[in-house]
C-alpha cells in the first residue's frame, strides 16, 4: 500500500520494528506467512500509470544490495511490458469481437433494408409498366412521359440499392493474392463492356499495363468501374479516346484510365471519391454516385491508393496504385501530382463501333 500510494519502492528490513506493521493486523498476517523483511516495487507503465505490485518476501531480516535491486528492478520492467502487452491483446480481441458483431448486424440489417425496399419499388416500377400497357392509348404524351419518369427512378433506386450492398460486401470479402495479366484483364472487361460501345465511335489504346499481385474479382471491378464511368462521359465525343496504361515503380506499380470525356472541375475534387458524390447531373449522365467509392476502397484493401485530375470538358485521368509484393502494406495520400503521365505514344490500339 506504501509503494502504491507513493509510487516507488518501499523496502521493510524487519516487519517487527517497522512502522508500517507495529500494531497493525498485517503484521500478524506477516508472522504467520513467515515473513520477516519484504520489498515492494510499483510496475509503472511507460506511460507512468501504475499496473501493480512486484513484490519479494524473506524469511530474515533483510535489505536488498544494489546488485539486488537492479534485478528487481529489471524483473518489474519486463513484468510491466508482458501486463501491457496481454491487456493490449485483451483489448484488441474485444475490438475484433465488437467489430465481429457490428458487421453481422450490419450485413443482417442491410439485407433488410434490401428486402424492404426492393419490394415496393418493385410494385412502382411493375404497376407503372401495367397501367402504360393497359391504358397508355388513353393518355396523352406528358402522362406517358411521367410514367416513365416514374419507372426509371425505381429502377435507378434498385440499382442504387445494389452499389450500397456491393459496397459494404467489400470490407468482408476475403482476397485471393494471385499474380494478375492486367493487360488481359484490362480486354476482358472492355469485351465484356461491348453492348455499351454499341454504335459508338470509341478508341481503346492501351499501353504498357505490367502484372501485379492483386486479387483478381476485385482489381477487375476496378476497371469494369473505370472503363465504364470512361465510357459513360465520352458520350457526347465523336470520336471518344480511352487510354489504358501503367507504369512499374520501386516499391509500386501506378496505373491510369484517361478519357476524352466531360471532365470535372478540380475545386471539387475532395468530392470525387465520396459515396453519393456526383459532379454532374443525373441527366446528363446516369449513375449512383458509388463507383468511384467502390474503387477507393478496393485498392485501399490492398494498400494502393486512387487520386485523378481533370478539366471540364477536356477529359479526365484516374490513377491507382498496387504495391509490389516485397514491400510493405502502405496507403499514399491521394495526390494527384504523385505521378504525371509519362507516355507520349502508344503501342497497340484497338477500335470499337
């Protein structure tokens, strides 16, 4: 108690004279224990809180010698450091616990969320489609018009729904670090992506996009959602431009989707990767706002980072990076002057219609 309310060692060379015991229940508690001397040494955190008690007890009247002391002294450093370390063990194990439990509730609520609102927009959109069928010669253009408005935002609300879920399924899906042909992705999504080139004047140039470690499901909705937002804002280009390229750095390789597209002002940059963040107007161009979110997180899960520039109406640039696999997990901070583009020509093209 000496120790602990003083915060340093207190030594007792002999219990019967001391008087910290004389005439105290303790010291009866010491001459049945066979105590005669005792030493105790606060464990004090290196932050200076204290944790408990080392104490040594002897048999004889005692005093502890320097060499004594330094050992004790010692052996209470090192009990301090293995408390911290199990109670910092304990903590993170009630962390992970909590978050264990936050994500069920989470993924239980969002699949809720889901059901609930998916049904009455179902009955919107289904009911909407019913009455245009059955009584649409019975109204007149405007009233058709809104009909429509009134579908295509139910359906836009269905899609929203699935970027959200899409979104939080992120965070818990496990990877599967694989060595990926980023060329070969790069042409699966943009085959996979050909019914909305359709009757489009669009030139694909790709150029140098090296191999990285990455889970491949995620790093190719990375480009699905690339290519796709590429090709959504060249729609009013005649010809629309899409340069796909990449570059192998020391500790990174940097990747890059740039378009002749609508561009975005940079005052609004710190919106771009917001949830629900659009720069344009949903009719102009269609979209949920999530896209871009998507991205972010999936390269920040492999320890990337994503940053862009872009001027309105003269087309935009999005960057990523994927840390190459003898460095350590790290996430830059988007900065869109990290690395400007360095190719002026283009090995292989390919065009679509």
């Amino acid at each position: 108690g000496t120790a602990l309310e003083r915060g340093e060692r207190a030594i007792v060379e002999d219990v019967e004279h001391s008087p910290i015991f004389i005439g105290t229940e303790a010291l009866d508690i010491q001459r049945r224990a066979g105590v005669r001397a005792v030493q105790s040494t606060p464990l004090m955190s290196r932050a200076g809180k204290i944790l408990g008690m080392f104490s040594t007890h002897y048999r004889e009247p005692h005093r502890p010698d320097d060499n004594a002391l330094r050992l004790l002294d010692l052996l209470a450093r090192h009990a301090t450091d293995i408390i911290e370390r199990a109670q910092a063990e304990q903590e993170i194990r009630k962390r992970t616990a909590e978050l264990e439990a936050a994500y069920k509730e989470a993924e239980s609520f969002s699949y809720s969320i889901s059901h609930d609102l998916r049904a009455p927009l179902r009955a919107i959109d289904g009911f909407s489609m019913m009455l245009l069928k059955k009584h649409g010669d019975q109204f007149d253009e405007e009233s058709r018009r809104k009909f429509d408005v009134i579908r295509s935002n139910a359906q836009m609300m269905g899609k929203l729904i699935d970027d959200i879920l899409s979104l939080s399924r992120l965070g818990r899906k496990q990877m599967s670090i694989e060595l990926l042909d980023m060329d070969a992705i790069v042409r699966e999504v943009w085959k996979e992506l050909q019914v909305e080139t359709a009757n489009r004047n669009i030139n694909l140039v790709t150029s140098g996009v090296p191999p990285v470690y990455g889970d491949r499901t995620l790093v190719k909705q990375v480009y699905a959602n690339l290519l796709g937002n590429a090709i959504k804002f060249t729609k009013f280009r005649d010809p629309a431009l899409i340069e796909v390229g990449g570059e192998v750095h020391k500790d990174e390789n940097v990747y890059y989707v740039k378009d002749n597209g609508a561009g975005f002002d940079m005052a609004y940059y710190d919106k771009l990767f917001g949830i629900f963040q659009r720069l344009h107007k949903p009719d102009e161009f269609e979209g949920t706002g999530v896209g871009l979110a998507t991205i972010q997180r999936v390269i920040q899960r492999h320890g990337g980072s994503v940053w862009a520039e872009g001027k309105v109406d003269e087309g935009a640039t999005f960057y990523f990076s994927l840390p190459l696999p003898h460095t350590h997990t790290h996430t830059h901070k988007n900065d869109m002057t990290r690395w400007p583009p360095k190719y002026c020509h283009f090995e292989q093209s390919e065009k679509s219609r």
